[in-house]
C-alpha cells in the first residue's frame, strides 16, 4: 500500500497529506468512488453534510476497520447554533456510520450566529468523545486568529480554497507562524491550473500528470490536498505523489506563478447555507 506522509494535528493524531475530496460527487457515483479510493491506498475521506452523499460515503467506509482511517466532515453555516450543530453532528455520524469523526469543521463562517457559541459546542463534542479534533473551513487569517483565541479546543485546520493560482500567501504566513494545519480545497483549482504553463512544463519534465505535480507542490509544502475524482486512473494516480520530490528551483517557480484566481465563492442564498443577508 502507498505510504502517505501525515501531519501531527494538536491531539496528536495524524492526519495523511493526500486525502480523498466527496465534494460535488452525485449520491450514485460516490460509494464507487470511495472504494476505488480506499483500494488504492487513501485513508483520509473528507466529506460534509452539505455534500448531500455522506450516507453513500459510510457504504464504502464500512468494510475497513473504522480506526485505520482518517474521516473528516463539515457542518453548514445554518447549523451553527449550539444544539442545532449537536444534533447536525450527531446526523453525519448517523449516515457516515461511525461513532466519532476525527475531524468536524464549520464550513463557513455565519456572521448571524455567535462564533463561541459555535465553538462550545464543539468542545461539547470533543467531550463527548463523538469528535477528536475540531476545524474551521474557509476562514481568513483574521477569523482563524479570532477563532483560536475563543476556542477551549485547539483549531486543529482551516480548510480554504488553495492552489497555484490562489495561493493564500497571507493565511499560508499565519499558518505557519502558529502551526496551524491548512488543507486545500479544489486544490486543482477545479482543473484550471492544468492551463498553466508552468505546470505544464514541469508535468513534462518530471513526466507526472500536471495535477500529480500540485498535489506534490502542495505536499511538500505541508499542506492537507484533498483532490477528488470518480475516474480510476485518475483517483490513483492522484495517490502517487509520495515516492518523489520536486525540487527546490521548481517549487519556488509553482510560487511565482503569479496569478490571484478563485475558482469557488460561496453562494450564501443557498438553501444549504442558511447564511443571513
């Protein structure tokens, strides 16, 4: 099996580098796709309430034993208050069919709803056993900060959009200086950096796929990439990133790409928000 580099989270516990994305999958596809995953070598499933599939997510987790794998997810912004967020929780467990979560995140910032009031109730979770550690999803360097003063719990991850296209350098800085786990969503920018000269070149060079050399890129950088696919091949090799290295030279010319592009922003009229205007 693939040996995937990990960070050490707050707990102790570890989380693998290169992990498997369920976002956007329909329900039909998606327990396929988590097999094909976890038989490839993954063990690190990040998935959200909001994802609609984590019932189809849990059928595939239930044939591995529960504590040889790393399973993330996310409640929405409309579930934030303290007993909403409980019971939101509570329900994931429920269609993921596990007892705890290893990680549970608020996956966007409600500025309706108390973030301490968000934020005990995770610590009820962590008490309860039914959560390991807690993290927050799309949060600027100043909410994090926030974030992590209010906490009784250490923020164990901020999971944001981040790739070479939007390389998140002032959060990135943050991170580091108070050694807070990032990880990458759309960390291909959704496939759009696969446009970009300088991946292509360096896919060449190194005779890697363009997204093998940003998920490399992003590994050696330590952060959490968590690229998602429904094709075999590509949900494979997306995998095999761990044997090798791309060299200094390179990772700063991936730095100097010199582009500031979002690919997602978040559309808080959607029902699944709940966010208020």
């Amino acid at each position: 099996m693939t040996s995937v580099p990990t960070r050490t989270l707050p707990s102790g516990d570890e989380i693998p580098l290169v992990g498997f994305g369920t976002y956007d999958i329909d329900p039909e596809n998606t327990t396929e796709a988590v097999r094909t995953a976890l038989e490839a070598g993954y063990r690190h499933i990040d998935c959200a309430e909001g994802y609609g599939n984590e019932r189809e997510v849990g059928e595939a987790l239930a044939a591995y034993d529960r504590e040889e794998l790393f399973v993330t997810s996310k409640v929405v912004p409309k579930h934030l208050h303290y007993e909403s967020l409980l019971s939101a929780c509570r329900d994931s467990l429920d269609r993921l069919g596990t007892d705890y979560l290893d990680l549970y995140q608020i996956h966007w910032p409600n500025p309706a709803v108390s973030l301490r009031e968000t934020l005990s109730a995770m610590a009820r979770l962590v008490e309860e056993g039914l959560v390991r550690n807690i993290g927050v999803s799309n949060f600027t360097a100043y909410q994090l900060m926030f974030a992590r003063r209010i906490s009784d719990v250490p923020i164990a991850m901020n999971q944001v959009e981040l790739h070479p296209w939007f390389k998140q350098a002032e959060l990135r800085a943050y991170a580091t200086d108070h050694d807070v786990p990032l990880a990458a969503a759309a960390p291909l920018a959704r496939t759009a950096v696969f446009d970009e000269p300088v991946i292509l070149e360096l896919a060449e060079q190194y005779d890697k796929t363009p997204a093998q050399i940003v998920i490399r890129w992003q590994v050696q950088n330590g952060i959490v990439t968590i690229p998602r696919s429904t094709t075999p091949d590509h949900i494979r090799s997306n995998l095999a990133v761990t044997d090798w290295e791309l060299d200094e030279a390179d990772m700063d010319r991936i730095e100097a790409i010199d582009r500031r592009e979002r690919q997602y922003m978040i559309d808080p009229s959607h029902p699944r928000y709940g966010i208020s205007q």
